[in-house]
C-alpha cells in the first residue's frame, strides 16, 4: 500500500499547500487535519500544518520528499480554529501556511511542544532531618529545610523567591543528601468558592436591558454592538456578563485595542473577580506568551485579555467574546496578514456558537449599519453612569488670535481656574515630539526626511530630528544646509514644546506627559497614570494613548488643540477618525461629580462637522456620515481591495500595476464580471517612504462575492507577472485607509 500523501501548509508567501509523503513511522490514524510536521524545505527544514491526507498528488513520486516527523499527539488549534485560519486564508487572499503562522506562538511556530512546560521541585529527601548534625554550622541550610519541609508536595522553582529561600543553601542541602528535586507539570488549580471579590455596581434601566439582552443568547451565535456614550458604564455590562459566563463554568475572551490599556483592563478584573485571568500582547517573552496561550487551551484560564492577535487564542470551554472600543484601528493589521480582528472576531463567534458583543461609545460607521439591517443588535446607553453628566463643549475660533505653543490666551485662562479649584486638566495634541518640523528663516529649507516624501520632526530632548514614517533619525544641523545661514526656527509645536511651555507657564503644578516617547520604558506608564490618580492638580498633556479607555475622575477640563487635520484629508475615512478622537477625549472630562468641559481650539469654528459634532453629538454625525458614504457608493455600501506596490527605482511599481491591471480588466471581459470597478493605477499619497517608491491600484465593487471570485483568479496570474518578484507587493481587503 502506497504512503500517504500528506497536504501542508508552509510558512510561506505562496498561496498553495506543498505535498509530502509520510514517513512509515508515523501510524496513518495520528495524521490528523491541524497537527505540526517538521518537513524540508529547500535547504532548511521548517515546520507546517497538516490540511488533509491524500492517496495520490500531482508532483512526481521521484520529486516527492519524505516528511521528518510529526510534532503533536493531537492538533494544538481546535477545529473551530482551524476553520477560521481557512476562513481568514480565503477571505485575506492569503497564503494558509502564512495565517496559521500568525494564529500560532512563535515556540508552537518553531516545533516546541504544544504542552504546559514542566517546573523543577524541591522536595525532602526520604531521611532528611531538620537536627542533622551537618547543619550545625549552616543554620542558612537548616531554616532552607524547614520551609521545604512545610510543602509535602514539594516547592517549585516559581515560589522559591517568595520564600526567601537562597538557592546557595539549596545546592548545599542536594550535595548533603538532604533534598532532591524532580521535573513535573504543575497540577491545575481548581477554582474556590465565589466568583466575585467585589459586589457588582447597581445597574441602570439601560445597562441592566444590555445585560438580558446578551446573557439571552448564551449558547449561540448572536452579535451585539454596545453603542454606549462614554463614562456610561460599558465596562461595568462586561463585567457582568463574564461574571454570568463564569458562573456557567464558561470562558471569556476579551478584546482590547492596545497594550497600555491592558494593565488596567487587568487590574479592574482582578479587582472584581476570584478568577485565573491571562493577558496575551505582544511585549510578553515568546515563552510568557506560550504559557499564557496554552493556560487558555486547556481551560486553566478563565478570562483571557488581549489585543488584536489574541483573537487566535483556543478557549476549551469558549462563552463569549467581547471587542472593547470596536471603532479602534489598532484591530486592523497592517503587515503580513492585513486582517480586521473585530470582523474576525464575528466570524469565530459564529463558527463556535458564541455570543459576540462589541462595545464603542464611537462606533464605526461599518458597525452601526450592521445593526441598522439587523446583523448585529443595537444597544445604546445614553446616559453617563451614577450621577457624571455629558461634559460641555466650547468651539473656541483662534483665528487672528496669537498662540504660545499651539495654546491660546482663553484657554490658558480656562486651565488656570480649573487647577485652581483643585481639579485636573487634559490637554490633547495628536503630534509627538517638539516640533513638526525644522525652518530655515532666511531661505524657507524645511527638515525633509531623506528617506520618504514627509518633514522630520524635531525631538529637542534627545536633540534629534526623527522621521514617524520610516524610523530615520539625525543631529539637528547648526546652520541651514541650503543657504548655511544658522538662523534655524521649530515651527509649530508638539507635545515636547507643549510640555516645556505649561511648565513654564503653569510652575506650581505638575506637568505629566503621556505619548510614545515619554512611556517607552517599561512601567513609565504605570508611575504616570499612579500621580494622576492621586487625585492632586495637574496637568495631562498628552497624544490619543490619552483618548483610550482612561477613567480619570479628577479632569473636568479637556482641551483640544487643534482639531482642524482631519477636515481636509483626501482619506474618505478622515472625518469619521477625527470624530471619534474628539467625542473619545472629550469623554474624558466630567466622568465624577463635578461637571466637564472640552474646549476645542480651531480656525474652523463654523465648520457643519465640528458643529455637528459638538451640539449634536456623535450619532447624529454618524447618521450624516452614513447617508454621504450611502450617495458616494461607498465603504460599508460598497466592497474595496487595495493592491500596493513599491520598488527602489520610480515608475516600477506603477508598469507593475498597470500590467496587474490588465490582466484583472483581461479576466472581467472573459468572464463578463460586471460591478468590479478598477481605479488606478496611481502614486501613494505619500509616494516616496523608507527609501522606496509607492503605488496602488483599486478595485471597488457593490457586492463582496463578484469582487472575491475576480481576485481569486487574478491573484495567481499577477504572481507570474514579470515584475512581480522584482517589486515588493501586497494585497489589503477592507482597506482602513488608502494611504
């Protein structure tokens, strides 16, 4: 009888599964669908998924390769999540080996085993006595024996620190006979008693009608979107449905657009919860991130928190998911596999029976008209929890005004008096760094990156000049490189020179800074948010990390600086990003007793969509939004795929996207594919970046299924296009923006 023919997806960028045989020491019932075989590939040997088992292939017998062995009793992804890695593969139009790349750890991606690792533990060797006469002259020894002696079943390697136990007198007890120690998994801990550390908060008419209306749909698939305002207590909704979830013997998977919101995301959980709770981001250790995804395979966790790449973990008792702060375009990745992980959180939930519930008090427009035809469920809180009201808006027109450092007179004025009565103030500026860019005054020269088609901003604390775009950095020069003249001015302010002016202006309160720059090292956050919840006067000065998810009950005033970019963007997207970040801030404000105000400075103060915004709030803006993306044919009432290209040398990318084109125009008139349109193709809006040379092309089409069924025929014809190995390509589905 023939060997198997064994189908794997490899970790590669072609969209095809590669043919092995299998070895005759492997028995043919363990080669099971999602199991991992070490394989060879090329010159080095590689590990793949196994996607099914056939008794011929197409390659010739002599050309076929011998798999080198099988890594896994069992799959380590659930079929649940192996169906959604096809789903992905298919829908993404990308290569399976490469999804399954991105659903698996790193150590599960490199052939470690996919089981809890095993700890060392100390034990008491069968004679060992505390009045050993060899322990006369160690009493450090002696006091090591004790305390191991207290754990019968041994002490591992984890809890050796909390019991100041010294690994010296460790060694020392070993060589005496007195201790040994042996290799073994730590047994699972049951959970104790009641679920709850604390008692649930009273819940209003609305969130208690949340509540019911998702615990309804326990044990099926059912979507909801929680369009709340903010301070309305969405997080309170969660933590009462997990708290049902748990009490069913369930899991909960939630999440969290990023990283820094995840130590207080955490830290409310343990608050409210006698539960195991696992967080998985990406600054985890590669083995901290394997411990934590395997904790919650074997249902050791029951909560799992994480950001958009946590949507891959297996659950083995799954109950719900929740997407807090859905809107946010940190769930959309944008390298590798572009995929949205709130869109694929709504598939798995479907593909596993679950209900889904995403929360925003900003939805995104693509949500609301979901629940506007009935996919998803609408559930609104419009009224702020306990006793905080909506803050009040103040346009303020800084036209003809002069500004120190982006900050206007009133509004210094405004802060003043609010620091004065003893609160906190917010001050927002979406612009890192000291200065957007470097001016020479005598003949106009700006700082230009280099590299890409954008200016450097100056950083003055590290004395840089840093381009956001590619990483590029520089010593700002001494005098102008064009006309050598050193008369050389910042112009415009970010958060650096924002900062160095409040604390000149503002000198009997502090000043706290909260972007990138001032949070990079690790738990700078931490001591950051710790002043401002002590609840003393300051100052928060900081960019969006500031609009996300922060309760900080002391800020009553929140001033914008300027809220006029996103009014001109060529990014249809724009104006719905800008809203949401100014409805996201704003929120901040008022959250406790005292009122809130927001103060946006603008050049536009009569702009239809700030007064909009600031008088209507952000549904209505939503509906507007809506209606104009309804008249314009687009995104959510229509279908886009962005193809981009770049190349060292200008004009590559653009002759490979025109023969792209071609073969896609070739295969619509073949076919008679009516409804796909082709726009492109076109320079990048920023063309030029890290050195290279951008393009793209755009496909646009009413209905989804017309526009898939053309990429999945074209995309195999573009990768034999001449260029198509000489020019760095990729495809985004559901672009979030066509930069």
């Amino acid at each position: 009888m023939p060997a198997p023919i064994l189908r794997l997806a490899l970790p590669s960028p072609l969209r095809r599964l590669f043919d092995y045989q299998a070895p005759e020491s492997i028995p043919p019932g363990r080669l099971q669908p999602g199991v991992r075989l070490r394989v060879p590939f090329g010159r080095r040997d590689v590990v793949g998924v196994l996607v099914e088992v056939r008794t011929h292939s197409d390659v010739p017998p002599d050309k076929l390769r011998e798999a080198l062995s099988l890594l896994d009793r069992e799959p380590p992804l659930p079929q649940s999540l192996f169906d959604l890695c096809l789903w992905t593969s298919h829908y993404y139009q990308h290569s399976l080996g490469d999804t399954f790349s991105w659903a698996l750890p790193v150590l599960l991606r490199q052939g470690e085993p996919a089981t809890a690792r095993e700890q060392r533990y100390w034990h008491l060797a069968p004679d060992a006595r505390a009045d050993d006469p060899r322990l006369e002259r160690a009493p450090r020894q002696r006091e090591a024996l004790k305390a191991i002696a207290q754990h019968p079943h041994g002490v591992p390697q984890a809890l050796l620190g909390k019991l100041q136990l010294n690994r010296a007198s460790l060694e020392g007890l070993i060589e005496k006979g007195l201790l040994r120690t042996e290799q073994r998994r730590s047994p699972p801990q049951p959970h104790h008693g009641s679920w709850l550390l604390e008692p649930p908060l009273p819940l209003n008419a609305q969130q208690r009608a949340a509540v019911e209306a998702v615990s309804a749909g326990f044990g099926g698939f059912h979507a909801s979107l929680l369009a709340g305002v903010t301070g309305s207590g969405k997080t309170e909704v969660y933590l009462q449905l997990i708290h049902a979830v748990l009490e069913a013997g369930r899991q909960a998977l939630v999440l969290i657009p990023e990283i820094n919101l995840g130590p207080q995301t955490l830290a409310r959980f343990e608050r409210r919860f006698n539960a195991r709770i696992v967080v998985l981001h990406s600054a985890l250790s590669d083995r901290e991130r394997l411990d934590a995804w395997l904790a919650a395979r074997d249902g050791e966790a029951d909560i799992v928190i994480g950001t958009r790449s946590a949507l891959f973990t297996p659950l083995k008792r799954p109950g719900l998911i929740i997407v807090d702060e859905e809107h946010d375009g940190s769930y959309k990745q944008q390298e590798g596999l572009r995929y949205q992980a709130r869109d694929l959180a709504v598939v798995r939930a479907r593909l596993e029976g679950l209900p889904i519930l995403l929360g925003s008090a900003t939805p995104a427009l693509e949500s609301l008209h979901n629940a506007h035809t009935g996919r998803y469920a609408l559930l609104r809180l419009d009224q702020r929890a306990g006793v905080a009201r909506p803050p009040r808006f103040l346009r303020l027109d800084v036209k003809s005004r002069p500004l120190d450092a982006g900050l206007s007179a009133p509004l210094l004025q405004a802060m003043t008096q609010t620091l004065q009565a003893g609160q906190q103030v917010l001050v927002f500026l979406n612009r890192r760094g000291f200065a957007p860019t470097l001016l020479c005054h005598d003949c106009g020269w700006l700082s230009q990156c280099p590299r890409c088609d954008a200016r450097m901003t100056l950083h003055q604390r590290h004395n840089e000049l840093r381009c956001h775009h590619c990483g590029h950095a520089e010593r700002p020069p001494t005098n102008c490189p064009q006309c050598r003249h050193v008369d050389l001015r910042p112009v415009g302010a970010g958060t650096e020179r924002a900062e160095e002016r409040l604390r000149t202006l503002l000198p009997d309160y502090p000043v706290l800074r909260i972007d990138r720059d001032s949070t990079a090292r690790k738990g700078a956050l931490d001591r950051l948010l710790d002043t401002v919840n002590r609840g003393e006067p300051c100052v928060l000065l900081g960019t969006q990390m500031l609009a996300k998810g922060h309760h900080f009950p002391r800020v009553t005033l929140v001033a914008i600086l300027d809220a006029d970019g996103g009014l001109f963007s060529g990014d249809f997207r724009a104006s719905e990003r800008m809203a949401q970040l100014i409805v996201q801030v704003a929120g901040r404000a008022g959250r406790a007793e005292e009122p809130g105000r927001v103060i946006i400075q603008t050049h536009l103060a009569d702009h239809p969509l700030l007064v909009q915004l600031t008088e209507q709030g952000y549904f209505a803006f939503a509906e507007q939004a809506l209606a104009e993306r309804r008249a314009a044919g687009l995104p959510p009432f229509s279908h886009l795929a962005l193809l981009r290209a770049e190349a060292h040398r200008p004009g590559q990318a653009e002759e490979f996207l025109e023969l792209a084109c071609q073969a896609a125009e070739k295969l619509i008139d073949e076919n008679a594919a009516g409804g796909v349109e082709l726009l492109g193709p076109v320079p990048s809006p920023m063309e030029r970046r890290a050195g290279r040379y951008r393009a793209q092309l755009l496909f646009q089409s009413q209905a989804r299924t017309p526009l898939h069924r053309l990429l999945g025929a074209w995309l195999p014809r573009i990768e034999q296009l001449p260029g198509a190995r000489s020019v760095r390509w990729s495809l985004d589905i559901d672009p979030s923006d066509l930069y």
